[in-house]
C-alpha cells in the first residue's frame, strides 16, 4: 500500500530523450555546464564511440575521466569518483555504459549536494537536495537505468546489494543511440534484454501500475519477445538494436513507477554473494518465480 500510494502521489518525471551522441554538446552548452564528469567501466572506455564523445566533449569543456566502475558498483568506488569529482568541481556527469554505471553516476550526484553516506541513502526518498545535472548514455539494451528513480550499491564490507529509491536521481537527459550497442557481445544483448524483459513483466504483473505503467510495460514484453532472437543472431543491425534500446527504456518507465518483485528479490541476494550477472540470473529465475505465483498474475 505504500508503494502504491507513492506511485500515485508523487510526481514522476521522464528524461529528455536524445537520438544521437553527438546532440549532448548543444545540452551542456544550453545547461551552462563546463566540468564535466565522464564515468565509465574498463571495457566502455576503450570502445570507439566513448573516444568519439571523449573528444567532442574536450574540445568546449573541461572534461574528467572516471573509468574504475566495476561490474557491480560499490561504496569504495563511487567514493572515489565522489573525491575526484568535488577535486575538480564537477558540475554535470555522463554516465556512459550500462546500469552498473548509471546506478553509479546517480549516486554520485546525489553525493556531490547531499551531506550524508550512501548508507544513510538506503531506501525510498532519502535524498534531501537536488542532485547535480545528469545525462544517461545506456550502452546495453537492459537495464533501463537512464530513466528510473533507482540505484542498486553493492555494501562490501556488509555484504549487501541493496536499493536507494528517489525521484531525483532521474537523470535529466537519456541518449538512445544504438550505435553504443554494436560492440556490446551476443550474450550481453540477451542478458540486458532478459533484464529488461522482467522489468517489464514484474511492472506488468504487480498490483502498482496505472494505465501508463501497463503501457509501457506491454510495449516493452512485446518488442523484447519480437525481436531478441533476431537482435542476437544479427548483432550489427541497427534496427533491432534500437527497438530492443527502446523497450528497455520503456521497461524502465514502467517498473520506476510500478515496481518489481521476487525475482529481482532474489537476484539481488543471490548476486550479492555469487557475484553472477543480474540479467543472468533473472532470466533463470523469472520462468522459476512466475510458476510459483500461479493464476494469481493472469490478467484480464
């Protein structure tokens, strides 16, 4: 019930949608922006189109690279790219790269103007000030990061995977540019898509949707189921590559209002100690957990 009235109450807004790379340096032109923090993992940053954004970007602003986000974004190292960050006053982040990423350029902009430790962000609304200017660049077809309200940390020293839940941490820019995705492997294509995949079913499926989020999240299972196979044994079409970006950003709309349920519960703490990939095992688990509910998810 909580959930619920949280979903109805509270004012959701969508990102700006980009089509193109290169469109972000007319936004932070627009924005006043100048140092800009670009964050990334070790295998986005060496691909051709993160040098080609990298470059755009330093020939008008003052850019910092920030390249150790790991698989599963922990306290320590978003810390580090905190200190960094306020070393060189950043004013905006492009997180580039997949949710693990995005999760933790939302984190660090809430940290850049909240006085208080990831720890004690833990929940829902525990952000107290606006976070600093985002833009989310999504280099996978799955998780949907760019435009949800939520950021999973991985706690090391507690051996945790938990959820910090906020409205601000929205970014204000998405950039769908399937041209990020033609390098992403076969099998990160199908477990980004499974991801998104059970965002949309969980969203769908739950007992918080609205006509909106049912929308969303019927759009999403319909050009996912459509069009993954194709998507992976064609890696380098364009089309699909942008219809299975596009469902998961719409997965994302969805399950950012209406939720998700036990097997992202489950996920999370089975990954939190076996370190497997999230898409992974929700693709094992959804078949598993859909059974057990039986006919109470069948929908009119």
């Amino acid at each position: 019930k909580i959930l619920y009235i949280f979903t109805c109450l509270i004012k959701f807004r969508e990102p700006i949608i980009l089509k193109k790379l290169d469109e972000v340096v007319e936004v932070l032109k627009k924005h006043n922006k100048k140092n800009i923090l670009l964050l990334s993992g070790k295998r986005v940053c060496k691909e051709e189109f993160y040098i080609y954004l990298d470059n755009l970007l330093k020939e008008q602003f003052n850019v910092l690279n920030y390249t150790d986000i790991p698989s599963d974004p922990d306290i320590q190292s978003i810390e580090k790219a905190v200190i960094k960050s306020k070393e060189y006053n950043v004013d905006a982040i492009i997180s580039i790269g997949g949710g693990s990423t995005m999760d933790a350029g939302k984190i660090v902009a809430a940290r850049l103007t909240n006085n208080k430790s990831i720890r004690k962000m833990r929940g829902l609304l525990k952000i107290t000030k606006k976070p600093i200017f985002m833009i989310a660049v999504p280099t996978t077809c799955g998780t949907g990061s760019e435009c949800t309200v939520a950021s999973v940390v991985t706690d090391l020293e507690r051996n945790e995977k938990y959820a910090i839940n906020d409205p601000k941490l929205i970014p204000q820019y998405a950039v769908l540019d399937p041209k990020t995705l033609l390098t992403l492997p076969k099998h990160l294509i199908a477990t980004t898509a499974l991801d998104a995949l059970t965002h949309a079913i969980e969203a769908y499926i739950g007992k918080s949707n609205t006509e909106n989020t049912k929308s969303h999240a019927g759009s999403a299972i319909h050009e996912i189921m459509e069009n993954l196979i194709d998507a992976y044994n064609y890696p380098q079409d364009l089309e699909l590559l942008a219809v299975l970006q596009k469902a998961s950003y719409d997965a994302g709309i969805a399950f950012t209002k209406a939720y998700v349920g036990y097997v992202h519960a489950f996920s999370h703490a089975i990954s939190a100690y076996y370190h497997l990939p999230h898409g992974y095992l929700n693709g094992v688990l959804l078949p598993i957990i859909l059974e057990e509910y039986g006919d109470c998810i069948n929908k009119e």
